[in-house]
C-alpha cells in the first residue's frame, strides 16, 4: 500500500494531465471522423456536389429505396442480385446528376407543374404512365377489365378505400408506401419531362439532309482493290516512343479526355471454389441416406427433409419432353423403385428415385362447367340449388345444346377468360399438380378420350360441382414420376478460410509493385487489368458488383501501393495493385492505355512505310505483283454506308470511291484504314438523284422516321450529355 501511496503522491498530477490530454485528443479524433468533422475541418459530409449543389447521403438514400421500390414493383417476376443492386446504384446516382443540372435549368427557365397540372398527372384521364400501370403483386388495379382500358376513377377510389380499410387491406403500410412513393415521383419528373419535351419538339430534319441521305443511300460504286495489311510489316521495324504516344493522345483529344477522375488497378483473383474434400462432405452424405431413400414410402417427407433442393417434392410425372436434364434418358427408363446417382448436375450431386411409372399424354385439351357453391369461405349457393343447376346443365348438354351456349348459360368459373374459350382448356402433364382437385386430374390424364364425367371438387378455396368433357390427350408415352435428393457442392467454412489465407499471404508479401508481380508469376496466377475506376462505381468488368471499401481504397491510395484482401460478394478474394491516377481532363500515358496507344501509333507508322513502298507505282497490278497479293473487286460500295462487303468497316475507302476529284480508272494515293492500307481503282458509280419523282415518297417517309427516331432517343441522348458536361466531384468516403 505505501508503494501505491507513494506513486500518487509524487505522479497523481502528471498522470492526470496525461489522462487529460489523451482523452482531448481521442474527442477531436472522433470529432474529425464523425457527426463534427466539417468543423474540425475533416470529411464533408455530402457524397457529392453537382455544379455546387450538395447532394447528402440522406437524399441519395430516399432515392435508392425508391428506385428499389419502383423496380420490384414493375419488374415482379425479376430476381434481383448484387449485380443487379450496383448497377440500380450507379443508375441512382447518374440520374441524380441529371435531375440535380435539369431542375436548376428548368428554376431559370421558368418551366413549372401548375396544381391543375399536377392533378391530371396523377387523377386524370392522361394520368402519367406509372400511374395508369400501378401495380399490386403484378396486377394493373387501375384497368377496367371490360374494356382493358385506364378509369381514372379508380383511382380515387382506390386512395378512398386506403384511408378507410388500410388497416385491413395494407396492415404493414407497404401499399400505401408504394403509392406514395409512385406519386412523387412522376411528380417530381414532370418538370423534367417538359424540359426533355421542348427538345423533343424542336426536332426537325430538313428535306435537302432528306434528300441527301436518300441520294447517298441509293448511290453505289464498284472499285478494284490492293489491301496491303499492316501486319505485313514487322514490328521490329516500327519503333514507338512515348513523345509518339503522347503526340497521337493529343490529335485525338475527344478519346482521350476524362469527364471524371479516375483510377486503373492490376489485381489477382482467388476463387472460392469447393475443395476436393468438399465433394467427398456431400457424397458421403448421400451415401449414408441411399438406403433408407430406396426403403421409404413417404418420398415427400424424405425428400423435403434430406434436400438442399429449395422448391421441394413435386408430384408431377416426367417425360423425355418435360425431363430438363442431360441424364433424363437413363433415369426415365429405370422401374420404379430404383435409385439412379449420385450424378453432377447444376453444382450440385444428386440421387433420384422412380417412385412410380404410368403411361400417360404429354398435354389434354378438356372443357368444363362449373357451378359453385362456395369461394374463400364464402357461401354464394346451397349445395342442392348447384346440384340443380349442374343437373340442367348436363340435361342440355346431352339433349343436344352446344357445350359452348350451355357454357354461357350456366357456368360461374371465375376464370375471365373462360366463357371466351367456351370453357375450354389446353393443360401439359408438368402443370397436372397444380389443379385444385387432385380427382379432377387423375380423370382428365387417365380418362378416356371423349369420356365425361360430373364430380364435386371440394378445397380450402372453392367447393363447386364440375362437369367435365375430355376433347384430345397428345403424344401419350411413359411417364415417370420422380423424387431428387440434392447435395449443393458448395466450399465449407474451412475451405473458405484456406483461401482467404492464401489471399492474405499473397497480400503480405506484395508490399511494392515488383514484389507484386513477382508473386503473381511465381504462383501462376494471371494478373487482370480494372480500368477507368470512378467515384461513382458499384460495378467492375470482370468482377461484377464490388464492395464501396475497394472504390474508396483506389482513390485513397497512390500508384504502385498494394491494397488489403478484398472479398468480392461470395465468389473470389481480390488483391489489387494501384496502377494509374487519372484526373478530370486529359489522360496520361499510363499501363492500362499504352498497349492500345502503342498498337495506334504502330499501325500510323507502318502505315507510312507501306505507302512510301509503293509511293512510285502506277497501276494496282504493278502494287499487286510487288506485294504478291491478289487485286480484288467489290460490287456494291454504297455512299451512305461506312461497311463494304468483303472489306468491313472502311470509311476512307468509301469516300475515295465517290471523290469527284478522284477519276475513275485511276489508281488512288495510299489509303490507310482501319486494318491496312488500300490501293484502289473506281470502274463506275452510279449516283442516284433525290430529285428522282420514284424517290419524293421515300423521302417523305424517310424524314418521318428520322425524326420519330430523334424523338424517341433525345431523352437519352440529353441525360448523356448533360450527365457528362457537368461538373461533378464525387466524395467517395460518404457513398
């Protein structure tokens, strides 16, 4: 104790200031990090700023769950990834951009929603499209089934019936969320809308470009030709230096300027991928069940208990047509009883079972009537009364009344389609487990053609008397019916961590760019190339969504540092090299470019020396015999149209071949184009005049066209460039 005593005595005030200190330090370091960083002069806060307007994560975020929202609305059946997520985040963020340029234009413009207009947009007749294909779990709630047509009045109705009955009808609010959520936005697009509509409407394609375009697209020459290919002079013998590369970078300036900063990497790729030990975890598992599958009787149980295989047992019998698997054959002529695997298919070991075998028809075609007595627990009639009125019915029928009137007359099936069809339907053998009254299958797969037969179906949705008529049973052959017992092949925790730790060995002994690429070619491992990296990513080539952390540490990072293990979703680990920074404007030279660069400059300067080689001589078969390369001939050279049969994309040599100044039989200068360098002599042309009566209703149509098409894409065509022109600087620590 007096040891204890002692220190307090003589160190109690310096510890104190000690403690003081840390504890301020620790205050501003969170302070700069947190909710205070603007003050401290830290991060800010807005993840990005567009033509100084500050755009805060809370917007972006209200913006995302509404994209989200309106896309599992009207794209139901769709199965959204994490793909698919980053690639809604990246739109969500370049139509941010967007809107944010249009909405200041459309402030000083003066364009506005009136009220009145904001009404029509949503209860009008013209409401909005999104508003007129509203949808609920698939379904239009705005369409009149007579007619198939928009009623606005439902709309107010539907509104009504959410203020009084939400509780009962939309419990959780996810409805009413959805609507409102619908609502603002066409709302918010309308002036957006009319800002793309004022130039949609000032669309206009003159008739001397009509004529023109019509004239050049009927307009044709047939031309003689040398292509001398680059290839045919060596690379050795074309040197190419940066000042060569830089120097081209600069005579094509529209490649090469960047609306935005970004960023190139070099990465190595571990795949996580089921070991052989992983394989041997799921075929011992289906081993140790075998024998009690082949002993069980109850395949439903069994299978819905033992299965990785998600949808469950199904009842249905198989054939050759609805058996979607490359082992069908074997497994469909086994008896009944026998156990065919375990077989790989789909990622997965399997073993099936033939739990039974019938002969069968592929597909019946049957009508029917239906009387009901009940539907959702509702009673609409007496059992007697329906069994009177399906008595009627059946009397007509075989007194001798078309099925289809009695149809009409009678039935109350709640299939809207059903009395169009005359209560017809075409039904295949997969779909047989669907009905809802497992009788009514079993008599229309296993009935007799032509037989009939009244039966009560009784189910927790309806009770209803049915008469039914077998029409046609097709392609009747052997059917199976089948139970799979399913085993995902899938890496086990241990076999994920082997690879994580290999990834993490790989990171750790890469610390320097040389380090980098030693590692990888000592292990074999190809190094990948992620290039034009920007603030605004979710997505990569080659690597489909990626995590934020990865888009922040390549503009956190210099070139030539090595990052951290990155796991991408549940498919690969990723270590990255930092190769290039690129700011907003011109590009550098840097490792991603140089080989497309280089390869440019190489076909520029063979290009040279091949018509420097040729420079004297006067006629195509004197080149030809120089070169050794035959003289070809093309037919139908076309003014309007860049691509020459046989040739390809060559629009130089298009127009060499309708020059005016350029006489026909001659021999034309070098030519360089895409893929070599073209030698040519023009035999005729045939110009088309626009001003050809056979022509006028053609250019009539053709401006039509043109202008509807202009229409349609200005929208997309605006977004790009407005998007780009924009000055845009993204916060990539705030996404």
């Amino acid at each position: 104790m007096s040891v204890i005593q002692t220190i307090r005595n003589k160190y109690g005030k310096i510890a104190g200031a000690v403690i003081a200190i840390a504890l301020i330090g620790f205050i501003i370091s969170d302070a700069r990090n947190g909710s205070f960083g603007n003050f401290f002069g830290g991060r800010e806060s807005q993840i990005m700023k567009v033509n100084g307007i500050k755009i805060e994560p809370k917007e972006y975020q209200l913006r995302l769950k509404e994209y989200e929202t309106l896309y599992a609305m009207f794209n139901s059946k769709e199965q959204k990834d994490d793909l698919k997520r980053a690639q809604n985040n990246e739109l969500v963020v370049n139509n941010m951009v967007y809107e944010t340029v249009v909405e200041d234009q459309c402030e000083k413009l003066g364009i506005q929603t009136s009220e009145d207009e904001k009404k029509e947009l949503i209860y009008g007749a013209n409401a909005n499209y999104m508003v007129r294909q509203f949808q609920i779990n698939g379904d239009q709630i705005f369409i009149d089934r007579e007619t198939n047509s928009f009623d606005p009045g439902r709309v107010k109705g539907f509104e009504k019936q959410l203020a009084d009955q939400g509780a009962q009808i939309d419990p959780a609010g996810k409805i009413r969320e959805q609507w409102e959520i619908t609502k603002d936005y066409v709302l918010r697009m309308s002036n957006i809308n009319k800002f793309n509509a004022m130039f949609a409407g000032g669309v206009f394609v003159p008739v001397y470009q009509a004529k023109r375009n019509a004239s050049d697209q009927n307009s044709s020459a047939t031309i003689r030709y040398v292509k001398i290919p680059f290839s045919s002079v060596a690379d050795n013998d074309v040197k190419v230096t940066d000042e060569d590369m830089k120097a081209y970078m600069q005579a094509h300036k529209a490649m090469f300027e960047s609306d935005q900063p970004s960023r190139s990497i070099e990465y190595v790729s571990f795949d996580i991928i089921p070991s052989s030990s992983d394989t041997a975890r799921a075929l011992d598992a289906l081993a140790e069940i075998r024998a009690d599958f082949a002993a069980t009787k109850d395949n439903k149980t069994f299978e819905n208990n033992k299965s990785d295989y998600v949808n469950g047992y199904s009842e249905a019998y198989l054939n050759n047509k609805s058996f979607k698997s490359r082992f069908a054959d074997s497994i469909l002529e086994m008896p009944a009883g026998q156990i065919y695997g375990p077989y790989f298919e789909n990622n997965a070991y399997k073993l099936t079972k033939v739990v039974s075998k019938k002969t069968l028809p592929d597909s019946v075609k049957w009508r029917h009537i239906m009387v009901r007595v009940k539907a959702q627990g509702k009673e609409l009639m007496s059992d007697t009364a329906a069994k009177m009125k399906m008595d009627s019915a059946v009397a007509e029928i075989k007194a001798g009344v078309k099925f289809d009137s009695v149809v009409m007359k009678y039935s109350d099936d709640n299939n809207p389609n059903l009395k169009e069809k005359n209560g017809e339907y075409t039904m295949g053998l997969i779909q047989r487990p669907g009905l809802p009254d497992t009788s009514m299958g079993n008599f229309i797969f296993e009935g007799p053609n032509g037989a009939s037969k009244l039966m009560k179906a009784d189910n927790p949705n309806f009770t209803a008397y049915e008469y039914i008529q077998i029409e046609e049973q097709k392609e009747i052959g052997p059917c199976s019916q089948i139970s799979t017992i399913v085993k995902n092949l899938t890496p086990s925790d241990s076999t994920v961590m082997a690879i994580y730790g290999k990834a993490n060995e790989f990171a750790g002994k890469s610390t320097n760019p040389d380090e980098f690429d030693a590692t990888a070619k000592k292990l074999g491992m190809n190094k990948r190339l992620g290039d034009n990296i920007k603030a605004s990513n979710f997505t990569l080539p080659g690597l489909g969504a990626i995590p934020r952390e990865m888009i922040r540490w390549t503009f956190e990072h210099k070139t030539g540092e090595i990052s951290p293990v990155f796991q991408i979703g549940e498919e690969r680990y990723v270590v990255a090299k930092m190769v290039a920074v690129q700011n907003k404007g011109m590009m550098e030279l840097t490792a991603a470019n140089r080989p497309m660069i280089e390869q440019k400059v190489k076909d520029e300067k063979k290009g040279e020396i091949i018509a420097k080689k040729y420079a004297g001589s006067t006629s195509l078969d004197a080149i030809s015999q120089a070169a050794n390369i035959p003289v070809q001939q093309a037919d139908t050279v076309v003014l309007g149209g860049g691509y020459i049969p046989s040739l390809g994309y060559e629009p130089k040599v298009t127009g060499y071949a309708f020059c005016t100044t350029f006489q026909p039989n001659t021999l034309s200068p070098a030519i360089k184009g895409q893929a070599g360098v073209y030698f040519i002599t023009v035999l005729n042309r045939n110009i088309k005049s626009a001003d050809d009566p056979a022509m006028m209703q053609m250019i009539a149509q053709q401006r039509y066209m043109a202008e509807n098409q202009l229409r349609n894409q200005i929208s997309q065509m605006m977004q790009q460039t407005i998007v780009k022109m924009a000055d845009v600087k993204y916060n990539v620590t705030a996404f």
